[in-house]
C-alpha cells in the first residue's frame, strides 16, 4: 500500500515537472518571461494581420501584435499597438519603417520592423513608428497583366509598320506609285532626261539673247541710253541725300549756337529760380500756419476774429435799436427806413405784440428736418425743401400780400455763433421762399432769434427755423 503511494505521488510530481517544462517552452516561444517594450503604428490595409500575429525586427522574431484598435470613419487608419524584445529596442529609430509581410505566397502575415538609421534619434516607448502599406498580390497580377497588355499591343504596332514596309517594297518591285514607276519605266525616265536635256537648251539660248542684245534684260546690259537715265537717278538720289546732310550739318551748327549761348544753362538757372521761389511761398505759408506765441495756429486766430467781427456787429445792432427809440434820433431813423419788415431787429420784434401774437399762423421746423452739411456748410436738404413747400402750401390759402417773418434760431454755443448761424438759417429760407413761390421780397422779413423764442409762445429754446404768417394784414 506505501508502494502504491510512492507511484502516485512520483506520478504526480513527474507530470508537474512535464507540465511546468510545456509552460516554459511555450512561454519561450511567445515571449513571455522577457522584457518588452511597446510601440504603435498605423494601416489603412491589414492585408490579413490579426491580434497576436508575429513581430520580427530585421527577421528576428521579436514580439507580437498586441492590439488592433478599428477606425471610426473611412478617413482615419488601423492603429496597432505592438511589442518587442527590450534587447532589440536600440535597433528601433525614429525613421524605422514598420511593414506587413507575408511568409510564402499562402503563409501567415505578421509585422516587419526595419532598423533605422544610426543617426536618428532612438524611438521612445509608445511612440507611433511611419509605416508602409502592403502590397496586395490581386494589385500586383492586375499591373502585371495591364503591362503585358500595353507589351502585346506595342508588338502589333511593330508587326504593322513591317507588314506596311513589306507593302512598300513589293509596290516598288511592281512599279506601283510614283517611286515604282521611276524605277521601274524606261520610258518614263527617258521623258526625263529629254526635259532636262531641252531645259538646258533653254538655259544656252537666253544667255545667247542676252549677249546678242536681245529682250528688255539685254537692253538693260547694253543700251547706253537706258544706261544713262539709270545713272541720272543715281546722281539724283546722290543730290538729295547731300542735301540732307546739309541739313543736318545746319541743325548742328544751330545747336552748337544754342550751346554756345548757355541757352540750356539759362533755362535750367530759371527752373531752379522757379523751384526756390516755390520754396519761398511754402516757407512763407508754414510760417503762417505755425502757431502764434500763444499757441493758436492761423486759422484759430482767423476764426477768433470772426467770431469778434460777430460780436461787434451784435454789440453795433443794439446800440442802434437804443439809438432808435432816443427822442433826439428817432427822426433821422426814420427818414432812412430803418423799420422796415426787412431790417427789424430782434429786440424790436419781440416787443411788437402783432409778431407775437399767438394767432399768427407759424410752421416750426428743426434744423435736423432742413439742413445738411454741404461743401460750404449748412445748406438746405431735398427734404427740407420739400417741407418748407408743403407747410406753405397745404392750406390752401393764398400768401400773396401777406407778411412773413422768417425766425432763425441756433441752439449751443456762444452768443455770437447763435446770431451768425440764426441769421445764415433765416436768409437760407427767405431765398428758397422768394424763388420758389415768388413773393415780393418787402413782405418777407428775416430776424434772428439766436436760442430763445418770444415768451408769449411758451417755448423756452428752439434749434432750427420758424416761419410766421401775419394775419389781419
């Protein structure tokens, strides 16, 4: 019975041991108990190769195919993920070339790793080596088979240009053609050399006619008269072209007098006394456009004068209109007319209770509705035209003979910016009102109101233009 236990039990430890030696070998065989190093790699064809399939590095079997991840879209490639023995690592570069190869013509595939060169850098772990696509045998038959197509019908082509130059051969051997008949027909070429024979006869007998003074060419050779009318043109042709020298030997000398005048030194020393005057005026013109001592340029100081011409003029029409009401002046105002409807003033207008009457007819209109910036400033717009004509007008009622005040108003700025540009608004109107509808200028009248309108309308500013029909006039 403990006999029958030993032989189990060597039994056992004997398979064990089988067992584990299987294990090593195939263990061997794959790889299993090396060290490895991964890699990645990219196809667009497999040609057949599998997860698990062979890794060989200059032919040596290194490692196998680990992974083998699908593309998503057509666009994108196989990407494979393979390992390899660490003891062959430094033959992989950074410009290795990994392929798919084929042991025999019906054997497995497996994956090809070939080295890179010395001086590249060695590729890192993970890292995606270039690969190449393989080649698929069907692609390879079917370019073989096109070549030996494009082969036998360049063949044909060879056996037609022979057959096509045997043709030409026998049709000469026959005396087909005109070749063939050359070769071939005596007659024929006895009527040959009878024409060139007759041709050089031809040939003798013009040169005797030319030497025997025969024809126009022989007349030309020998007749000394035509002779003579051929030298006269000859000397003539010979007369004008001295003529012409003559000529330009005058067109020299007057140059030469030109020269000697300094006649271009002149006109340069006048082109340059042309340029320094220009100089001058520019000089001139920058020195008035800088800035005065105060720091205003020209056209400030131009603008600042203006503005001051303004503000006398203002200054001047209120110590008229006090001048007017003085009890010693008032008569000699009134012999020069200045209360006329044309030439009231401001202050005047705004006490005179028939102007401010609030039955008059008026037609307010703002200066963004009437005006645009034009090359020479405010002027009047199509739409503002188009206003003022249908505020006029679209009562019906007949303006002939009735008075109307034009009321210019600007808004913002200095007291004598608002006159001027109230009173520019005011006129612009007036001339478009007496073109347009033709009233008599003495019924129209022009006072600028600066910002504020009279109080009695109830408006505490206004930007732009108001029109004003009398009524009971």
């Amino acid at each position: 019975m403990g006999i029958k236990k030993e032989g189990i039990g060597l039994f056992v430890i004997g398979g064990l041991v089988l067992f584990g030696i299987g294990m090593f070998l195939i263990g061997d065989r794959h790889q299993l108990f090396a060290r490895h190093t991964e890699y990645n790699t990219e196809f667009t064809n497999l040609s057949g190769l599998t997860t698990g399939a062979k890794v060989r590095v200059s032919g040596l079997d290194a490692g196998e195919v680990l992974t083998i991840d699908v593309p998503d879209s057509p666009a994108a490639r196989f990407r494979l993920r393979f390992r390899i023995d660490a003891r062959l690592r430094a033959l992989v570069r950074s410009d290795s070339l990994v392929t798919i190869g084929r042991e025999g013509v019906v054997g497995g595939t497996y994956l090809s790793v070939r080295p890179g060169s010395s001086q590249s850098p060695q590729a890192d772990a993970l890292a995606t080596i270039p690969s190449a696509e393989p080649t698929e045998l069907s692609a390879l038959l079917t370019s073989t088979a096109g070549l030996l197509d494009d082969v036998r019908g360049a063949l044909k082509g060879v056996t037609s240009t022979v057959s096509n130059v045997n043709d030409v051969v026998v049709g000469l051997k026959e005396g087909r053609g005109t070749a063939g008949m050359l070769l071939s027909d005596d007659a024929l070429a006895s009527d040959i050399r009878r024409t060139v024979t007759a041709a050089g006869s031809s040939v003798r007998d013009i040169a005797a006619d030319l030497q025997s003074g025969r024809g126009a060419a022989s007349m030309l050779l020998r007749d000394e008269a035509v002779a003579g009318q051929i030298r006269e043109v000859v000397a003539n042709t010979l007369a004008a072209t001295a003529a012409v020298g003559q000529a330009t030997r005058k067109a020299d000398a007057l140059m030469t007098d030109l020269s000697s005048r300094q006649i271009p030194q002149k006109a340069g020393e006048l082109v340059d006394r042309l340029r320094d005057s220009a100089q001058h005026i520019h000089q001139i013109t920058s020195d008035i456009s800088k800035p005065d001592q105060a720091g205003m340029s020209a056209g400030a100081n131009i603008r600042s004068s203006l503005i001051n011409v303004d503000t006398a003029t203002a200054n001047l029409a209120d110590v008229t209109e006090a001048a007017k009401h003085n009890f010693l002046l008032r008569g000699f105002f009134n012999k020069r007319g200045y209360y006329s409807l044309a030439e009231i003033s401001p202050d005047e207008y705004r006490r005179v209770a028939a102007f401010t009457n609030r039955s008059n007819r008026r037609i307010w209109l703002s200066n963004s509705e009437l005006f645009q910036n034009g090359s020479n400033g405010e002027e009047l717009s199509e739409r503002g035209k188009a206003l003022l004509h249908a505020g006029l007008t679209q009562r019906g009622d007949s303006l002939a003979g009735r008075p109307i005040i034009i009321e210019g108003y600007a808004n913002g700025g200095v007291p004598a910016d608002e006159l001027r540009v109230s009173r520019s608004r005011a006129m612009a109107v007036r001339q478009y009102i007496q073109e347009r509808l033709e009233i008599d200028p003495k019924n129209l009248g022009v006072v600028p109101m600066k910002s504020v309108p009279p109080k009695e309308l109830g408006r505490a500013s206004w930007d732009g233009v108001c029109i004003v029909v009398l009524l009971g006039s």
